[in-house]
C-alpha cells in the first residue's frame, strides 16, 4: 500500500486537495493531510513530522 503526505501553503488546508484525494483514493493511494498551525515554519514541520 502507498501513502503520501499533501502539504498545504498559506490561506489553504488539507481541504484544498480534496478532488485529488478523491482520485488518489480510487487507485488505492492513501492520502495524509495534516493541517499545519502556519504560525511558523518550526511548528509546521513539527506538524509533518507527527503524520
């Protein structure tokens, strides 16, 4: 089974990948999309790296 992790930018989250998922999850991909705090880049790695 593949995972991939999507990482949204500013004025986005994990939301914005929806349609993408949708197909990804189709084909038997499972999709991670953490939402990151976009406080400041430690905490959005911090973030990641808990997926």
């Amino acid at each position: 089974m593949t995972t991939i992790v999507l990482t949204h930018g500013a004025f986005h989250g994990g939301w914005c990948f929806a349609p993408l998922i949708d197909e990804l999850e189709r084909q038997g991909i499972t999709c991670l999309t953490p939402e990151l705090p976009l406080t400041d880049l430690d905490h959005d790695v911090a973030a990641v790296h808990a997926v």
